[in-house]
C-alpha cells in the first residue's frame, strides 16, 4: 500500500505541478500564457485535480511510513511524518496559486477595475508564485528523504543500499537551497532522485519487507516503550 501510494503521489504530482504547467506557461509571456489556459480550461482544471488528488495520496503516504519505520526509531519516524506535513502543507499552497489565474481570467467582479493586460500579468504572477512555492516544496521534501534513507539503512527489513540511494536522492532536492547552483546543474539535481525513489518503490512492491525483522523490531519497540514507565 505505501508503495502504491508512493507511485500515486508521484504520478499525479509530476503531472498536474509539471508537465501541465510546462505546456500552458509561456513565462516571457503573460497574453500567451492566458491564451493557453482559457483555449486548454479543461486540461488546467485537469492539472489542478491531479495535484489534489497527488496531497491526498502523499497524507496517507505520511501515515503508512510512520507505522513502517516506527519501529525503527519513534523519534526519526516522527521527525519523517513532520517533515512530510510541512512538505504537504507547502504543496498545498502551490496548488492555490495554480488555481488563482482561473479566477483571475474568468471575469470575476472584483477585478473589473484591472484591463485585459494587467489580468493577464497578474495570472503570470500567480504562477510564478505557484512555481517557488512548488520549489520550497521540495526542499522539504528533500530533507523528508534524507531521513527515510537513515530509516531505510537502520531498519533491518530492507536493504541498506536503498536508503543510501534514497538520501542522495534526498540531497539533489536539496540543491534547491541555493538557487545558483541549481541553475548550474538542472536538471541533473534531480536525476539523482530516480535510482533511489524508483529501487524504494520497486522493493516495496515486489519484496515488501521482511516481516520477520520488522516484527522482531516492533515487538522490541512495544517493550521498551512497556518499561519506561516503570523506570519512571
């Protein structure tokens, strides 16, 4: 199921936040960018669906990996889910951007105040906006794979290899921090995703974990958390 999700999150993230924006956004261009949208309406709303549809599965993401890796630390699980709903929050906001030029060019009477041209730069606007947001999003997400790689590399129910794969991955999302240096290297950053992202996934999908490792780590947590108490 995480997998699933996993692949959901991604799909419908990579469509509705990328490819349908990189074919209606002309960015030199506020008319051109407008023209795009209003003559290609459904194909936006289709966007801005699949990026909704993309939180949703990235929520129960969150969720299935807290109970997967808690196990392994209670503490780096908990730090994972944080990072994650700080993440999920900031993809959120990125996709209220994208629906604001539909507003904006749909002759709303607020805005009757502005002329088609200003409409038009003011649509751009937004989305750019929608764009850093959507590049403060994966930082985020960035730091949430670092630390599903150490989870990955501590548990003992999957292979070591993954979770050093997934905190590279981890570090090209990373790279968004400084925005030169992504100029230099983009989109190369982002490449270092797909071996550990896709080895992750494919685990999960076609192996699983070992369950007998993860129960024998669960039972050891359950213990330890029984004998707290009593040491309190």
């Amino acid at each position: 199921m995480a997998g699933l999700m996993y692949i959901l999150e991604g799909l419908t993230s990579v469509f509705g936040q990328m490819l349908v924006p990189g074919m209606l956004v002309v960015s030199s261009d506020a008319a051109a960018t407008a023209t795009n949208i209003l003559a290609s309406d459904s194909l936006f709303r289709l966007g801005v669906a699949s990026s909704l549809l993309a939180v949703a599965s990235h929520i129960a993401q969150t969720v299935l990996f807290y109970v997967l890796f808690r196990p392994v630390s209670r503490v780096f699980a908990l730090m994972l889910a944080s990072f994650s709903l700080v993440a999920i929050g900031l993809q959120a906001v990125s996709i209220l951007f994208q629906l604001a030029p539909l507003v904006v060019l749909g002759g709303a009477r607020d805005l009757g105040a502005f002329n088609a041209e200003q409409l038009q730069a003011l649509s751009l606007l937004f989305l750019k906006w929608r764009g850093q947001a959507y590049n403060v999003y994966l930082v985020f997400f960035g730091f949430r794979c670092v630390l599903l790689g150490y989870l990955i590399y501590r548990s003992t129910f999957m292979p070591r290899v993954i979770g050093g794969l997934m905190a590279l991955a981890g570090v090209g999302y990373l790279m968004l921090l400084w925005p030169p240096l992504v100029n230099r290297v983009s989109p190369f950053n982002l490449a270092l995703a797909a071996p550990g992202e896709l080895s992750f996934v494919f685990w999960l999908l076609v192996y699983g974990v070992r369950s007998q490792q993860w129960l024998q780590l669960a039972d050891a947590a359950e213990s330890s958390g029984r004998k707290s108490p009593q040491k309190e």
